[in-house]
C-alpha cells in the first residue's frame, strides 16, 4: 500500500507582519519629511511682513519691507513715474497776470499732462512757490519742485482742503514770485 503524502503547500500568499510593520513606518517618516518640507517652504506663523512707502533724500519713492519680529529690513527704490503719467495744476499765487497759463504751457511741453491754469485763494502772494502732491507722488513733486527751481521745503502734502481746486491732478504748483517772473 501506498501512503498518501500530504499534498504540498504553496509559498504563503500572507504577508509577513515584519514586513508590514517597516512600510508602515517608512510611510510615516517620508509623510513627516514631507510636511515639515511644506511647512518650511510657506510663512512661518511668527514672522509676517509689511510694506511701507517712503521717499530717499533724492526725491525716488522706496518700498521698505520689515519682519514684525524687528528682523532684517529691505529697501528697494520705487521708480519715478514719467511726467507723461502725471497731471500737474498750476495755481497763480503771485499776482503776475498769465504767469500760471506760461508755467502750464511749459510743464506741457516736458511731457506733463496738464490742466487749466487757475488762481490760488483770493488776496493770497506766496514768495517761494510750493508743490503740492497727492498720496504716493511725493517724489515726483520732489522732481517737478526741482526741474522747476522751486525749493525743496516747498514740497508738501496736498491738505484735506486745498487752497485751489486741483481739477483732478496729482501735483499742484502754488506759483509764488520767485518763479512767475514778477
């Protein structure tokens, strides 16, 4: 008689637990390697920036960004816009007739666009003429003040209420005597 032998098994489809338990722990630590490589790559929670506008002593815009922390600061300059891109008002405030209609013809052949001449408040006379700007054209009323001859300290902020009607334009010249030729 013949004795029956037990038929043999194949290789165990089952996994090794072993086995299971390194992956498990590979894909844990690559997942973790992932995310801290995220986490570095956005802005930390501590640390946020802002911009501020300023103008360098030569008149050029700046944007100065600075971490909340007191960390490091950077500055770039702001390039000037082209008179092309700016409207100027000329105001007489220096009792010479047609000398706000001269000084407008003139910023208009450099390149500026201009508005109608007007008159500045009634019964006012600057001597020393002054260039008005609204927010963000500080240096370039420091570059028009310039071309024009006009001081530097003349340079200033347009008011809340103007002393004349700036019809739109980003610089307002207040003409006082010493550039109106009177």
């Amino acid at each position: 008689m013949q004795t029956e032998r037990p038929p043999t098994e194949e290789p165990s489809t089952r996994s090794n637990p072993a086995r299971g338990i390194v992956l498990l722990a590979a894909a844990v630590v690559l997942g973790l390697f992932l995310l801290r490589a995220l986490d570095d790559s956005s802005t930390s929670d501590d640390i946020a920036t802002a911009t501020t506008g300023t103008t360098a002593a030569n008149g050029e815009g700046t944007d100065t960004t600075a971490a909340e922390d007191g960390g490091d600061t950077t500055t770039t300059a702001a390039p000037l816009r082209q008179p092309a891109e700016i409207v100027v008002r000329v105001a007489n405030v220096s009792g010479v007739s047609g000398a706000a209609g001269a000084r407008t013809e003139q910023l208009a052949a450099a390149g500026y666009q201009t508005v109608e001449a007007t008159n500045g408040p009634e019964g006012q006379q600057l001597d020393a003429t002054q260039v008005l700007f609204v927010d963000g054209f500080e240096g370039e009323a420091r570059a028009l003040a310039e071309a024009l001859g006009a001081p530097a300290d003349g340079v200033a902020a347009m008011p809340a209420q103007p002393p004349a009607d700036p019809g739109g334009a980003q610089l307002m010249v207040m003409l006082g005597t010493d550039l109106a030729g009177g």
